[in-house]
C-alpha cells in the first residue's frame, strides 16, 4: 500500500503466560479486567499530525 507502518510494542515483553486469556490471573486477563489498565509501550509516533488516515490491526492468532 505504500504507507508506513507501525508496530505497537509493550515496554515490558508478554510471556506466553503473560497471554494465556483461559487464565484468570495472567497479565493479560488482569489488565483487560482493569478499565485503568494503560501498559506502558517502548515508542511513540513522533508526529500523528502528519496522518490523514489510521488503520490499526493485529494478527489472526
């Protein structure tokens, strides 16, 4: 498509425990439970302003 492209990363690595949604007290299920939940991420855009459009995705897991 031409465009730039941006991955979204957490500043601290999730394990696979970490994302293991069946679990009640992994990290992940823990902060989709928290609504104040905002996990720290390792870099910004530096300039949003300069985009018309957004797409945001993720994987098929």
């Amino acid at each position: 498509m031409g465009t730039d492209l941006f991955e979204i990363q957490a500043e601290t690595v999730y394990t696979n425990e970490d994302l293991d949604w069946q679990n009640s007290k992994s990290r992940s299920s823990i902060e989709m439970n928290d609504p104040n939940c905002r996990p720290a991420i390792r870099r910004r855009v530096t300039d949003m302003a300069q985009y018309d459009v957004v797409f945001a995705g993720f994987p098929k897991m």
